[in-house]
C-alpha cells in the first residue's frame, strides 16, 4: 500500500507566502513565544530579523537554531549590506562590511569577492539563510537619502553595479545562502523616503540604466529573490500604484519583459508609502495579484518612521491569513494565483542546504 504524501491546506499555502518580523531575543521573550506558535500554526515562509532581535553571536545562533526546530526550512531573513545597513555587526560582536560604495570605489572585484564571502560564512555560521541585499540601485546621488545618501550602491555605473553586485551573489551561493536584488525596478533616482511617504519618481527615474542590473544579473543567478520598491513612476504605469502594487511593473516588467519567474519579495508593507495612502486589504491583494510571491510584514516602526526606537505590533499573521484566504473564497484572488507563488517559493527552499544536524 502506497503511503499517502500529507496534504498541505490552502491555509498553509497561504502562510507560506508571509515573512512577519516579531519582537525579542530569547526563548522566554513574549514575542519569541508568539512567532514560535506562528509558525506552527500558519507555516510561515520565513521570519525577518532586526537589530533589537540580536545581541551577541551565542544568542543569535541560539535563536535561529530555536526556530528551525519548528521548520526547517524556514527562510530566517536579515537586511546584511555593509556600511549602515548591516544588522550583525561590530557592536554585537560580529564583523562589520564596509559598504558598498566604498567597497566598489576601493577594492576590486576578487577582493569584494572574499569580503562578501567573508559576509555569508558569518551568516551561515548564526543561521541566517535570506539575506535582503545586494542593493543594486543606480547612484543617483546624495538627494536620494536612503540609497546614494548611505552609500548602498555600487555606483553610477550599471556595469560596476552588475560586477559588484556578482561578486555578492556568487559569494553567497557559494554558503547556500539567497540573495535578494533591489529594489526594483529601482530607487536610487528617488529624492523622497518611501519609509516615511509618497515618493513618485516619474520625472527623475533612468529605467534603461536602473533595469540594466536586472536583466543582466537575474538570467545567471539561481538563488536570488527581487525585493520591490514602493516607488511610483507613472511611465511604467500610469495610474500611479507603487511598483509593489502594480501588475504592470512586476508581472508586466519584471516577470513578463524580463522573463524572471523566481520569487518575488516586497519590500516592508508597512512603510509610510503604502500605509498612509491604502487600506491593508486591499495592499495585500494588490500585492499578490501584482505578480509578488513573499509578503513581508516587519511590524517594526522602523518600517515608517526611518526609527527602530518603537515598534508596531498590530498585524498579525492570522489577520493577513484570514484576508487571503476571504480573497480566494470570493473570488477577489485566485487560487491559482496562491499556487503559484507556493510553488516558487517550494523551489528556492529546495536550493537551500539545509543543515539539519544543527537543530537536532
């Protein structure tokens, strides 16, 4: 007799397209013990680790192998750049990364190679197998705070951006770890901060250079994600959503003109562009049927305020389970849609190796 394969739910298919952030470093803490029961109950594609979630390697390591006990293969996520926007860093014992432009303006392409492999050996090491980086937005200068201003790009050169940006991809390859391309279809151009409010890049955008690192990177790159950007560019659509809301700029560009049918991860849903201008039903609906696999959920004020001195804690997985899985039961979304982002999502976990011997 042939033993049956366990039926996965539309409930968990549902939840394994949600990545939430939570709060505490510990397995006493409220919010370790509510994430834990999260991922039991909603099979959540993966969790987002921040700065007050970290304070030494032993804890670091001590968390992550605490929370692949209940999956496996859950993606345990980290925003990991260099420069300022490094969550493991030297205060709490790690190593610091400088960033990327001082990389690309001071050491060469084999050198950033050993940096950034340097980068996913200390990942890999505390557990961390989803790293939201390399930034490969084009340098459109310091009136773009949040990218040129902090030095995350690799340049004003598409080229050195795309050979940068390699080096850091085939570095974490290397250690079984994903890279995630962003923010697309690009951000470095922007003169406002999407973590605070609108920011409509229409007249200030270059998309030929801006989409350069995307067409160039993503045919050859196995085990990267493309996170979106909350951007509006009313030449790529004209009825003004953000990027992570437009069928137009991810399934039209990004998967259709670009052929990329791997995942798709937004950028924090809480952020002041999307949150002050839209109801949380309709941006997660929007956002799936967009053509996005991965919707995150930081729950850290971070995400609005450009702050993580206070957090936000009222969304909760089972509120944006229940939206979905209403979308699917009325028709607002097809469950077509959620099956294929299920199964992109099943296919770069299998990319993953997945040491099981640490969580014994």
């Amino acid at each position: 007799m042939k033993l049956s394969m366990k039926q996965i739910s539309l409930r968990e298919k549902i939840g394994s397209m949600l990545m939430f952030g939570f709060s505490g470093s510990r397995y006493s803490d409220n919010g370790v013990q509510e994430i834990i029961r999260d991922i039991q109950t909603y099979n959540l594609a993966g969790v987002i680790l921040f700065g007050y979630n970290i304070i030494s390697p032993k804890q670091l390591k001590d968390l992550t192998i605490l929370l692949k006990k209940i999956n496996t293969k859950l993606f345990v996520a980290v925003d990991q750049e260099g420069g300022v926007v490094q969550r493991l860093n030297a205060k709490k014992g790690f190593a610091n990364t400088n960033s990327a432009k001082n990389i690309a303006e001071n050491y060469t392409s084999e050198e950033a190679y050993k940096l950034y492999e340097n980068m996913a050996i200390m990942l890999k090491d505390n557990g961390i197998n989803f790293n939201f980086a390399p930034c490969v937005d084009i340098d459109g200068g310091s009136q773009c705070s949040v990218i040129g201003g902090l030095e995350r790009s690799f340049g004003q050169d598409p080229n050195q951006v795309i050979e940068y940006s390699k080096q850091f991809i085939n570095a974490h390859k290397k250690h079984n770890i994903i890279s995630t391309l962003k923010h697309f279809p690009g951000h470095g151009f922007a003169q406002n901060d999407t973590h605070k409010g609108l920011t409509d890049t229409t007249d200030l955008a270059n998309i030929d250079l801006e989409l350069k690192p995307y067409s160039d990177l993503l045919p050859n790159s196995t085990n990267t994600a493309v996170m979106t950007a909350h951007i509006i560019n009313r030449n790529l659509d004209e009825n003004g959503y953000p990027a992570t809301l437009s069928k137009k700029i991810i399934t039209g560009i990004l998967r259709e003109a670009l052929n990329f049918q791997g995942v798709v991860v937004t950028d924090a849903l809480e952020m002041g562009a999307i949150r002050n201008y839209y109801f949380l039903e309709d941006v997660v609906y929007r956002s799936i049927d967009a053509g996005n696999d991965i919707l995150v959920f930081t729950r850290n004020s971070a995400s609005f305020i450009n702050s993580e001195d206070n957090d936000s804690w009222e969304i909760t997985p089972q509120k944006i389970v229940n939206i979905i899985e209403y979308g699917v039961l009325n028709g607002t979304i097809s469950q077509g849609r959620v099956e294929e982002s299920y199964s992109r999502i099943m296919q770069l976990k299998k990319l993953l190796e997945f040491n099981n011997a640490e969580i014994n």
